[in-house]
C-alpha cells in the first residue's frame, strides 16, 4: 500500500495527480548494510544520487530507490552513457529526433570541422537535424581574421565583441578541445567558444595552449577581421560513429537496472549475475557479452504494441538462463544472457521495462497493457 513521504507531505498525491505509481522494489539493504548491485560492499561508498534506470540523455524518467546504485558506480557510468549517445549509431537518432537534455535544451553533437556551402571550413554542431555554427575565429598567418557567428538575431558587432571576450579569457594554461583538420591551409587556425569550452581545429599535430594564446593574441592585437554572419543550413559534417565495449556495457547497464526495477535489488545481487555485473562494472570478461549489435535480431515481434521510438528491455528465461534484450529508438537491439535462472518459474512468462521517451513516461510489461486497455476503452466510448 502506498505511504505518505513524512519529509514531502502531499507526495503521494503528486505521484497519483501524474498517473504514476511510487516503486515499491524491495531495499537494497542486506543485513542493514547498503550494497551496490554493481559494486557490492566497496569500502567507500555513497548514496546521495539516484540511478536513472534508462539514460536521462535518452529520455529515461524514473530512477531506481537511492541505495540501489553507488555514486561512484553512477559517476563511472556517466562515461559509458556518453559514448552510448555521442559516438555510437544511436547518436544520430538523438541528434535528429532527440530527445533534448533536462534543461528542456536541444540535443546537440559533438562539434565537429565542417565545410560550408560557400566552401569555407567551419566548427560546427548538429541539433535536431540541423547544423549549427558556433562562434569562432579563422585567423590566418597574414594578420588577417574571418569571424563567424550562428545566426541568433544578435547583431554582427555584438556577436564579434562577445566571441572576442570569451577568446580574451584564453590563457597559456587554457584546456581546450582540438579538432585535427588536414584539409585546412598551412598556418591557418580556427578557434571557437561554445557551450563554457574552447575548440580549436588547424592541419598536423596538436598544438599547446601556448601558442593558441599566442594566435589569438595577434588577433587582439591588431589583425585586420573580416565580421562574416553565416548561418549555414547546407554545412557538410564528418561524424565517426563506433561500436565496442563500452557501448555495449551501457546496454547491458540499461538491462541490469530495468531488472533490479522489476525485480528488486536483492534478486539483481543474485551471485548468478557476477560475471555480467563485473563486466559492466570494470570491463572483465567481454568476451563472454560484447558481441556486435543488430538492428532487427528479435525486435519486428515487438515493434507494433511498443509506442512509437520507445527504448525497452525485455526478459525472458531461455534453456534455464535469464535472457535480456535491450533496444534503443526501436530500432538497435543488443541481448545479453545475465545468468542462471533460480527455477522453472523465474521469467516462465516475459517480462519487459518500457521507456516511452516522447511521452515522458515509463511502464512495466502490466502498466502498459492497462495503458493500452484504457485507450481502447476510451476510443470505444467516442464511437
């Protein structure tokens, strides 16, 4: 039964205003010690975070109970989701469908080296389909600049006295992110700003923030700029997209957290699961669960009751082990096999975790049915 939050009052009833049901797993309490369910009894560990059981860059809504997932787990796998959504296939999904961040902000790429319709190279990102410039500078070695801004309404003397205070902020000891460009002419060097970071792109090796500061110093102090206000929607991008290990291990999180939701962490814990849990934790024994994904093993069966675009997990017993598949945007598809099942009854029938990013909401298997059951019964009643 559901119990009023002594420290929220009225969350109960904000939970039942949204049409959601508090979890109600089992704590991951063992012998009134916390346990990680992916790092166990760690010396060290916190649990101020909660873990959210799809990516919150995918559009994952509902997080598992605190004490489930450690901060220092949680952290660790801030890296893999960022490859899973930023260097894997799945990216361009988001970069085109999104979903946009917490903040409510667009989804954005990586900035990248671009080419202009006009033929200029520029840095550039991708945000719903659509390339985007970012402020920078093309410094050229004859005491000569070409400023380029993203077409924001702003004015081209306000947007070059804004890119040219964020470039005086560059110093010696500066980080920045280089983007190596051989297609770009000898001495010349794009420096860009966006997003509270500092890019740079120029042919051949890295240069050292000494001699960017050193560019841009030149720049500051007497070349001549070109104010150039180009928003360009035909830019040409170069995104290299992988697959490894780390991608596969945030599937594979993505499986382990659905089933702590539907199970509880005390059946996540079960010693069956070490193996995919050590691998997914640190990395050990990909040889046993990094295989390439597809993008059709399993899924056209499920596709048509599955809201459209949605990410879910589904589980299953298969020759006496519990068997996961995981897709994402319905459409790329990894299965793990996490362990021996406890008996004949454990997943008999399938169960299945349900993210319905578009909507903002997330089902079990039996939450969705009654979803659909209540759309039926309410298109008959317009009849």
């Amino acid at each position: 039964r559901l119990r009023p939050d002594k420290r929220h009052p009225g969350a109960v009833k904000k939970h039942r205003q949204r049409g959601r049901t508090p979890l109600r797993a089992p704590s991951a309490q063992f012998g009134g010690i916390t346990v990680c369910i992916y790092l166990g009894e760690a010396e060290g560990l916190t649990y101020k975070k909660q873990e959210h059981i799809f990516p919150a860059g995918l559009g994952g809504v509902r997080t598992l109970p605190r004490g489930y997932v450690s901060d220092q787990a949680n952290e660790a796998f801030s890296r893999l989701e960022g490859e899973l959504m930023h260097a894997s296939p799945i990216a361009l999904d988001r970069y085109f469908s999104g979903p946009g961040d917490r903040r409510g902000k667009d989804s954005q790429s990586y900035v990248t080296v671009g080419r202009c319709d006009d033929g200029q190279l520029a840095l550039s990102y991708l945000s719903m389909g659509v390339p985007r410039l970012i402020p920078q500078a093309l410094i050229h070695p004859q005491l000569r600049a070409e400023l380029s801004f993203p077409d924001d309404g702003a004015d081209a003397a306000s947007a070059a006295e804004g890119l040219i205070d964020r470039l005086r902020g560059f110093t010696p000891g500066s980080r920045f992110v280089f983007l190596p460009c051989p297609d770009m002419e000898p001495g010349d060097m794009i420096v860009g700003a966006h997003d509270g970071k500092f890019f740079v792109s120029c042919r051949g090796e890295r240069p050292d923030a000494g001699s960017v500061h050193t560019a841009i110093g030149r720049l500051l102090g007497g070349f001549e700029p070109v104010e150039t206000k180009r928003e360009s929607r035909r830019i040409t991008q170069r995104h290299t997209l992988v697959e490894n290990g780390d991608i596969a291990r945030a599937y594979a999180k993505t499986a382990m957290n659905a089933l702590a939701r539907l199970r509880g962490a005390e059946y996540a814990k079960r010693r069956e699961f070490d193996a995919i849990r050590r691998w997914i934790a640190a990395g050990e024994g990909g040889e046993n669960f990094n295989f390439l994904p597809s993008i059709s093993d399993g899924r056209e069966p499920l596709l048509p009751a599955m809201p459209d675009g949605a990410h879910f997990c589904v589980f299953a017993q298969v020759d006496g082990a519990i068997q996961a598949l995981v897709c994402f945007y319905g459409k790329y598809v990894r299965r793990f096999t996490l362990g021996k099942a406890e008996g004949a009854a454990d997943f008999r029938n399938p169960n299945a975790y349900i993210c319905d990013w578009k909507n903002k909401r997330e089902y079990t298997l039996g939450e969705y049915i009654e979803r659909l059951v209540e759309d039926m019964r309410a298109a008959r009643g317009r009849e």
